[in-house]
C-alpha cells in the first residue's frame, strides 16, 4: 500500500524535481538534502520535461530513496518510449523500490532545437495507464486544464479515461486561484479519484508574465500578475501565493504537489 492509497483521509504533499542535466547529482542533493526532513510524502520525479534531455528519472528517483530515506514517484512519458521500453522501466521501478508512478504523455518533441527527437508515442496514455497498473504499480495521471483555451470541459473527459483506465489519483497543473480550483473540483467530483493540486510558486513578475504568457496549461491571474508587478519584494508575494494555494488545496482537494521552480527548494520551509 503506497503513501496515496494509505490513510486517505490525511492531506497528502509531494515535492516535484527535475533530475540533472548529465550524470553528476552532487549539486542538485546538496540542494535537496536540507529539506528532506520537512513535511511531505514524496518526491516526484519528472522526466525530461519541455523536452529536453535529463538524467533517467528512474535512476534519479532511486538515488533520491536512497539518500533521503523518502518515496519517489516515477515519472513516464509515451513520447519516450515504446511499449518495450515502458514495460521495462516500470519493472525496473518496481525492482528498485519505486511504487507509484505517473503516466504523461510528455511535452511535444520538436525537431528544429538543440536536442532534436522524434516522438514515439507507441503507446497512447491511456494505454499506458493500463500498462503501469498492470505491472503492480499504483498509478497517476496528470489533469491539463488548458486555461488558455478554456480546456477544462475536453480535459474532464479525458480524467474520466484515465480513471477508468486503472489512474488511481490525479495531479493537476498548477493553479493561482480559488475560482479555477472550485472549478476542477466541481468538473470532476464524480470520478471520485484523489486530486493533488498543482503548486508552483513564482519567483518574480518576470517569471509570472512568462508563465501566462508562453507555457501552455498555466494561467496566471491578471491580478496576481499586477501584485507580482507591484510588490516591493515579489519573492515574498509569490511565496504568499503559495501559501495561500496550499491552504486552499487543503480545503479543495486531496492534496497539493509542489513544484519549487529553478531548483528553489530554499523556499520550501517557508510554503510547508
């Protein structure tokens, strides 16, 4: 029985991080370290997000364990592997130690960068959703409301498939605002799946507009924008938010995954 399906009435909160560019972890744990004795449940591994290339999740998701004593939940993207290589690392996961995995389907590969890919997408989500839970794993699924193109109706369709599809809790992307969690709430009570919210807190003005402005499935409110704009220190402001998010997720949901931007895991204390 993992950390979600575990006393389901306690608040649940994961940590998200990015594995390292390259094989050299030092930097990236003396950074982590110092926080591992704060309050919350997991680490929660990404895997190559926007696409670019990182250290395996599987094996960083491991290392974390190992050092830290806590769980890490394992990232997998269907843009990255075939139903070969998704078997394989889920029984790799599973032997190393790692018991809860999310299935993404992965931010699009683009050909014209600096680390060109091909997609592969051999299986789709949720398929591999089926897989994960198949191989004994307790498995995730990612809700995307798509706030810039008002998505939330297409994305409840698709959290009713991955439920079905063997998802036994949902993160969502991050959100800044009481209306968009009720929002999520009400749009999917009826999947009666654990959701854990989406946290990211913001760093700077500059930070927020490029969040609002050029990452899909993030919005941020014009008038958290404005205070952002505004406040004399925005770190704080930010970190206010966060607070404040954290708090309404308690309300809200089943729980809250964090997500410290540009390795900022300084600021934890001050959220948790």
């Amino acid at each position: 029985m993992t950390f979600i399906t575990s006393d389901p009435d306690r608040f649940k909160i994961t940590l998200e991080v990015v594995p390292p560019e390259g094989a050299d972890t030092a930097r990236l744990m003396d950074k982590i370290l110092p926080i591992a004795n704060l309050s919350f449940d997991a680490f929660s591994v990404a895997s190559n997000p926007v696409a670019k290339p990182r250290m395996s999740a599987m094996a960083f998701a491991a290392l974390l364990q190992q050092k830290t004593g806590n769980p890490a939940i394992l990232h997998l993207t269907v843009r990255d592997h075939n139903r070969l290589g998704l078997t394989a690392e889920l029984w790799g996961a599973k032997a190393m130690g790692i018991d809860t995995v999310i299935a993404v389907t992965g931010d699009p590969s683009a050909k014209n960068t600096d680390h060109p890919a091909t997609t592969v997408n051999d299986l789709n989500v949720f398929e591999m959703i089926t897989l994960a839970k198949d191989s004994g794993m307790t498995t995730g699924a990612v809700l995307d409301f798509r706030p810039e193109v008002d998505g939330l109706a297409h994305e409840i369709k698709r959290i009713e498939k991955k439920a079905a599809a063997g998802a036994s809790f949902i993160v969502t992307q991050p959100v800044y605002d009481s209306d968009t969690a009720n929002r999520i709430k009400q749009g999917i009570a009826h999947v009666r799946v654990p959701v854990l919210m989406g946290i990211l807190p913001l760093l700077t003005a500059r930070h927020a507009r490029f969040l609002h402005e050029k990452v899909a499935g993030i919005a941020v409110p014009q008038s958290l924008r404005e205070a952002m704009d505004t406040a004399a220190n925005p770190l704080d402001a930010g970190i206010e938010n966060a607070c404040d998010m954290l708090a309404l997720a308690r309300h809200t949901f089943a729980g809250a995954c964090v997500m410290p931007p540009f390795e900022r895991f300084d600021i934890l204390d001050q959220i948790l």
